[in-house]
C-alpha cells in the first residue's frame, strides 16, 4: 500500500506566541503522512494579519494572548479583517468566559 499526499495541503496559518505550543501543534500537523498540512507561524497578531494578507489560508489557529493583542480585541479585529475565515481559538480552562464571549462576537462553537 503506498501514501499519497494531496495535491492541495491544508494552509493553516497559527498566530501564537507560545514556542512550545506552536511545537506541539506543528507536531500534532505532521503526524499523520495521508493528511498534508502546511502550518505557518505568527508570533504577534500583526504578522499573522500581514500573512493573511499576502497569502491564502484554509484556517487560523488563534491564541488570545499574544504581544500585541490580548483577549476579545484579538478575535475581533482578526475577524473583521478576515470575516470568511474559519477560526479556532487557543484558549486553557481559565480563559471560558473569554472564550464564551468570543463565540458570541461571531466565533464558530
């Protein structure tokens, strides 16, 4: 039996500050050799805007703690810019109201 990757991998562009998070994640992406994943890394909101800009993204992994926007705005301001694109939030425990009250600015549940 012989792998075939896809012809079109999954871009998935994830905006997180966190090194070893992004680790895990780029990990958790190249583990499967059926499933073709291209997984780029913003550490601030802004970079992950400008790569939006510059480049098509099937998905954005978003943490809501980053350098240069924390919490709701970072959502927010993601999403009016990119309003069509889905969007998984980053967030731990601690963070469920905030993360209720990103669902309700218009987040996926």
């Amino acid at each position: 039996m012989s792998i075939e990757t896809p012809a079109h991998p999954n871009a998935i562009l994830l905006i997180e500050a966190d090194p070893v998070t992004a680790f895990c994640l780029r990990q958790t992406f190249a583990g499967d050799p059926q499933v073709a994943f291209v997984l780029t890394v913003a550490e601030r909101l802004d970079a992950g805007l400008a790569h939006l800009a510059q480049h098509p993204y099937d998905l954005v992994i978003l943490a809501l703690h980053l350098p240069d926007s924390q919490g709701l705005p970072a959502f927010t301001h993601l999403h009016c810019h990119f309003p069509h694109l889905p969007v998984v939030i980053c967030a731990d425990a601690s963070d469920e109201p905030l993360a209720i009250a990103v669902v309700q600015a218009g987040a996926p549940d």
